[in-house]
C-alpha cells in the first residue's frame, strides 16, 4: 500500500512547520504565526473592473481557454499581474498546508479583507464554455445527480447515514449519526500557468474546506502554496506518474501523520469537500475501522482496453 511504502522509507526532510489544528475563535495572524509562515493570510488584491455594476462574469469566458489571463478584462481574477512574481523559497522549503484551511476558518485575510473572497450570484447561473446562457454541462450534470452540499465549507462535524452506505450489513447502525469530520489533504498537480488562474480559483472556493491543501506544480510559491519537486523524467503529460510518484513520497516525508486521507488530482477539478468527508466518514463508521490502521484505496477506477486499473485524476484519487 502507499501508506505501508512510505513509512518504510527514511524521511530526508523534516517538517519544519508543523500542522496547526485552528477552530477559528482567534485571530491566527499572531507574530508568532507569521514568523513561522509570513504568508499567513495573504490574499491578492481584487481587481475591480472599471465596468462597475455593467460588469459580468460571463465576458470572463470568452478568452481563449490556454490564455495567460492578460487578455481577461479586469474583474476575472485571472491575470498574472495580479499575482506578481513568486516569492523565492528555500531548497529543503516544507509548505504550510493548512494556510488556506486557517485562513478561511477565520473568515478573514491579516488585512481584514473577506477571505474566501465574495462571488457574484452570476456565477450560479447557467454559463456555457464561452459565457453563454445554454451549455453548462457542469450545472446540468450537479442537478441531474441531484447533489447538494452536505454542511458548510469550514465545519468541522459531519452528518452521516452508514446503514446506506454501499455494501453496509445489516448489523451497521440505523439513522443518522453526528461525527467529527475526518481530516483531508487536498493534493493537485499543475504547472505554473495555471497559478493566477486554476489553482487561485481552488484557494479562493474549495481549498479551505480541505484541512491541508498543497499544489505541486513546476514553481514553488509559498503564497499559494505551490512546491516545485524533482522527479524522473521530463514535465510531460505521458510521464505524469512519475510526478504523482514524488509527490506521494513528499507528502509520505512530512505529513503523513497529520491527516487522516490524502486526495490527488489534476487542476481541472472542482471538489466539495464537505460532500468528500461525509462520504468518507461514512464509510470508515460502516467498516468500525481507522483509516490510520485500515488501509483505503478510494477513487474512480478506469480500466480502459482491458489494461490495469487506475484511479481517473479529474475526479481525483
């Protein structure tokens, strides 16, 4: 299993900023805090599009889909300028993966400033691929499978029904049943051009219902935060497992007693973590067992032209 062949390797790097359990009753931007990860409530600063009330969500899809984001009007929190250069980091740099989860716990940036960032109600309209009002396949396919946020992006309980669970025996408890939520590392892999864009989207929406969420991509930025690892072969699509390789072997390396599951997948995914807590929790209450004991191998599997299984990274493994 992943969990049994990363323990057996000697960790090289220690991690030097330890995972910080936070319940949002304080404000986390102590000296102490920022020493540690001057980063800390970071945000960019919104844009706003000299349109004003004219302006709508809709333009911002018009771009080419592969655009740097310089074309986007002002407004679409998609241009690089917004971002600025990455900070440098250290060689043996170990992230913060809880930044974003502290972050949006509080509700709040260190400069007061909501955090995640408010959204326009536009955006839960119909929105095609190129702003239009008809082919919003993602909205279509949400509603036909009738999913609904389970609880809210920050809480820390879950409300789980184990005797539905697949494969739940008779002898599983009835009803619904409180639990805490267990703890989730969200894992994306991407490529620097997609940091003012895709993985920004992440952070200012989801990430934060992940209690630890780091995007491995081909620059670190600890802002984001981003990390650049070393792997065999080149930065290519066809060699992506060895990317996913390393990044198992650096998550085994520094934070693999912190949380109780590690999700991956690729930049292009949106992922309700609140939804994938309930989910999980559910099915460890069904089983009676720990997910630090028992070992889980959860996923979309794929086994196209008969070859071995592999979990889809679209909707994540």
């Amino acid at each position: 299993s992943i969990r049994n062949n990363l323990l057996n390797d000697k960790p090289k790097i220690k991690n030097n900023t330890p995972v910080r359990p936070y319940d949002g009753s304080k404000n986390p931007y102590t000296s102490t805090a920022l020493s540690q990860n001057p980063y800390l409530g970071w945000q960019p600063t919104l844009a706003s599009s000299p349109l004003g009330s004219s302006f709508s969500w809709r333009q911002c899809f018009k771009a080419d889909p592969k655009s740097d984001g310089t074309d986007q009007p002002a407004g679409c929190r998609e241009n690089p300028n917004e971002l600025g250069d990455a900070p440098t980091v250290e060689k043996d740099w170990i992230p913060d993966v809880t930044m974003v989860r502290t972050m949006a716990m509080y509700g709040k940036d260190k400069d007061g400033n909501p955090f995640p960032p408010p959204l326009s109600n536009e955006l839960c309209e119909n929105i095609g691929v190129t702003g239009g009002k008809n082919g919003d396949s993602n909205k279509q396919c949400l509603s036909q499978a009738m999913i609904h946020r389970t609880g809210p992006l920050t809480s820390e309980t879950v409300s789980i029904v184990p005797s539905n669970h697949y494969e739940a025996t008779a002898s599983v408890q009835k009803g619904t049943i409180d639990v805490p939520a267990p703890k989730i590392m969200c894992l994306v892999y991407t490529m620097a051009d997609a940091h003012a864009n895709r993985i920004r989207g992440m952070r200012d929406t989801w990430a934060g219902g992940c209690n630890g969420f780091l995007a491995f991509s081909t620059e670190s930025d600890p802002r984001l935060p981003t990390i650049s690892l070393e792997h065999e072969g080149p930065e290519s699509y066809d060699n992506m497992w060895q990317k996913v390789r390393s990044i198992w072997r650096f998550v085994g390396e520094n934070y693999l007693d912190e949380f109780d599951w590690f999700f991956i997948g690729g930049d292009d995914l949106f992922v309700m973590p609140h939804n994938l807590k309930t989910y999980l929790a559910s099915l460890v209450y069904k089983d009676g067992a720990d997910p630090k004991t028992k070992e889980y191998f959860v996923g979309r599997r794929f086994a196209p032209g008969g070859r071995d299984p592999f979990n889809s990274g679209g909707g994540g493994g």
